[in-house]
C-alpha cells in the first residue's frame, strides 16, 4: 500500500479501534455507515500491507513493577550494537536513536529496587559514555491514546457510541498478581489483540466463557490494554522529537494536563530527574518542530526549561523488533 496517506475510513477505522480495539466490525459498520465485509475487509488489508498492528499488553505498573526511561549516551560507532542488545530484551520497548545516532533511548521495566536495570546486558565492547534512568511517576497521554484519537476521524457522537464502559477506578498501590490462565491469554493477546475467543480458548486451554471473564478483568483491573500502531508517516507524521522538561513542581500536575491535550503530544509523563516531564511528538516535518516549540511550548508559563532530540531511527516498538509504527 505504500506511503499513501489512510483514506476516510481507514482513519474512522482506526480511530474505532484506538477507543476499543476488540470491538466488532459489525458495530464499527454500524457507526460509520459501512458495510461489515467493508470494515473487515479495509483491516486485512491494512494488516497484510504491515500497516496496522494491534497488540494486547500488559501495564508492568498494574504487575507491581516500575516502568523507566533511560538515555544511554555512546560512541557512533558502539550505537548499533547497543541497540540491537537492547532489542533482544523482551523487557524493552520503544527504542529509539536520537542526536546524531550517539544516543539511545528506551523504555524498560523491573521490579523495585532495580539496582542495575540494562546495565549487565550492555556489550562489553561497547563505549558507553553516560547511563541515566529516569523512572515514569504518572502518564498523563499515551498507552491506551492516541494521536490518532486527536485528528477527530470519528464525530464526537460516533466517537461516543464505539467507547467501551468506563473501567472502575483501581487502586495503583494495589497490584495485580496474575495466575497461569491469565499469562497464556496475555501471551496470546500480545501476538494478536484482535484474536477470535475461540483462538485464544483452544490457545489457553479454557473455556469460551472463561476467556471472555478473563479478558474482562483484566481489562477492569488495568493491566491489559491495547496498542494500536500505525505508520505516522501514512497520517503526515514524518517527524518524532522527545522533549525534556524542567517544570516548576508545584505546576507539574497541570503542565502535563496542558501538555496532554496538544494535537502534536504522542505520550506524556512525569519523571524523576532534573527534567521531571517528557514528552514524545509528531509532526509532519521540521519547520512544524520549530513551530511547535516556539509557539505552543513556550506559552506554558511554568516550564523552566527544555531539551530536545530529534528520532532518527526506532529501533522496537511497543511489543516487537518492527512494527508499522517504526521509522522507516
């Protein structure tokens, strides 16, 4: 399909599946006023053209573990294999390379205290410059959103009719413990989000009912969601830069807030360290940076400072070596 722009219904489409990403076509058609084999028939064919993933994954939060950002500073030459080290973790998730190809940044998981994180697993031959960890202490867009979700493919009504039940509060400081059923259908949702009950029954070795419960709490409780990933490019977001920010703490809250209802803001967190928010966004090219920059994030008044990298290159996404969402 190439690097031709999503039509119409491709964009409700996936904006369907970004506010519910098992809902049924036939609903999906429904709202959109599409046929059924129209809606399934546009997302196998996006699927096949490696244009559209859908994975079901697990909050590491929800699982008693704490999620971190780390930068890893190396020589251009020892970038590469850093990266790909990386990469075989099946701990780490959206790295990327930025400024200039002498940094890495990566998302990673462990249970607390982590005293090394990726430390042990870096290759011995690589010259490592600088390592700093900053560890994720609330997300403010990004996980169960979606950029998509802001370019507004859907009415609000349509929008509205597709979004499943709001879940009950849950309690962070109470995490989930997971038994051997729950892992397989994990397990399972990660290849495949979209997988039929019966697949993922036959897989877990339970029940139709017994899958559909499952899933449900898993759900209720926040440690399943889904990523829907996409190829930026095919939406006019060529760019991807990360933001660091040093906002005054009293103001943290609401900067985030702010930070979170701009079109071009992909994911937004606090953190620990001297720049206590970051932030990854897409543009549509460089000027649209500078803009961005210079006339969005300067109007919040409580932000101190900023730095930015612009992503060359990502490594692995949110669940795989590839995926659509990767730069290309």
């Amino acid at each position: 399909m190439g690097s031709d722009s999503y039509d119409e219904i491709d964009l409700k489409i996936l904006h369907a599946l970004h506010l519910d990403a098992r809902v049924p076509f036939s609903r999906v058609a429904s709202v959109i006023g599409v046929s059924d084999q129209t809606v399934a028939r546009r997302y196998a064919r996006l699927c096949s053209a490696g244009s559209l993933r859908v994975w079901g994954l697990a909050d590491p939060s929800r699982l008693g573990q704490v999620e971190w950002l780390v930068r890893i500073r190396c020589t251009p030459d020892s970038a590469g294999d850093v990266a790909s080290a990386l990469a075989r973790r099946t701990d780490t998730s959206w790295i990327s390379r930025t400024s200039g190809g002498t940094e890495l940044v990566c998302r990673t998981y462990a249970p607390t205290p982590a005293d090394e994180l990726l430390l042990k697993t870096l290759p011995r031959s690589a010259r490592i410059l600088d390592v700093s960890a900053h560890c994720l202490l609330h997300t403010f867009f990004g996980r169960t959103s979606s950029v998509i979700t802001k370019l507004n493919a859907l009415s609000p009504d349509q929008a509205a009719q597709l979004r499943p039940p709001t879940a009950p509060p849950v309690d962070p400081a109470k995490p989930v413990t997971l038994d051997e059923v729950d892992q397989r259908i994990l397990a399972l949702l990660r290849g495949d989000g979209r997988a039929p009950i019966n697949q993922l029954a036959a897989g877990a070795g339970v029940s139709h009912s017994t899958v559909q419960r499952r899933i449900s709490e898993l759900r209720e409780s926040g440690v399943l969601y889904f990523d829907i990933d996409t190829e930026r490019a095919r939406l006019g977001l060529q760019i991807r830069t990360l933001l660091w920010l040093a906002v005054a703490p009293a103001h943290l809250d609401s900067t985030g807030a702010a930070l979170a209802e701009h079109p071009e803001v992909a994911f937004a967190a606090a953190i620990t360290g001297a720049h206590n928010l970051y932030a990854s966004v897409a543009t549509p090219s460089i000027p649209a940076v500078y803009t961005y920059l210079t006339t969005t994030i300067s109007t919040l008044p409580a932000v101190q400072s900023f730095e930015s990298s612009l992503v060359l290159h990502t490594i692995k996404g949110p669940a795989g070596i590839r995926s659509p969402g990767s730069d290309r």
